[in-house]
C-alpha cells in the first residue's frame, strides 16, 4: 500500500530578496562594479545592505528588509 504522505518531498524554495540581493552585491564585487558591500542589522529596518564604490558608501541601499511606507514606490 502506498501513503503520499510516507515519503514526504519538499517544494524548492525560492531565494528570498535577501539572498538574490546579497548574491547580486557579491557578483557586482566580483565584477569590480563596487569596491564593497556590507549587511547591517536594525530592529526597525531588518537587514540592510549597502554598496560602496570609489566614492564611498552609497547613501542608497541595495536591500532593505523592512521597508517604510516612505521608502516604498507607489
């Protein structure tokens, strides 16, 4: 007799925008688009990551977890 819930299988999961975002800031690294990049933690923002390049640190961030409703688009 076979049971589907026996041999379970698990769904892949898709990368969060974390993951893509701080993949996407190690490959402009690794390209020599940025000079360096960094992840900050807040408890108001989340995660941060933010990108530096021959100028110095952008006051723009690539990735910011948790948003304000001013940051976001409309």
């Amino acid at each position: 007799m076979y049971l589907a819930f026996a041999h379970p299988t698990r769904a892949s999961r898709a990368p969060s925008g974390f993951v893509r975002a701080h993949d996407l800031a190690k490959q402009y690294k690794a390209d020599g688009c940025i000079a360096d990049f960094r992840v900050d933690s807040c408890h108001k923002r989340g995660r941060v990551i933010t990108l530096k390049n021959e100028s110095g640190w952008s006051p723009y961030p690539l990735f910011v977890e948790y948003p304000s409703q001013e940051e976001q688009p409309n």
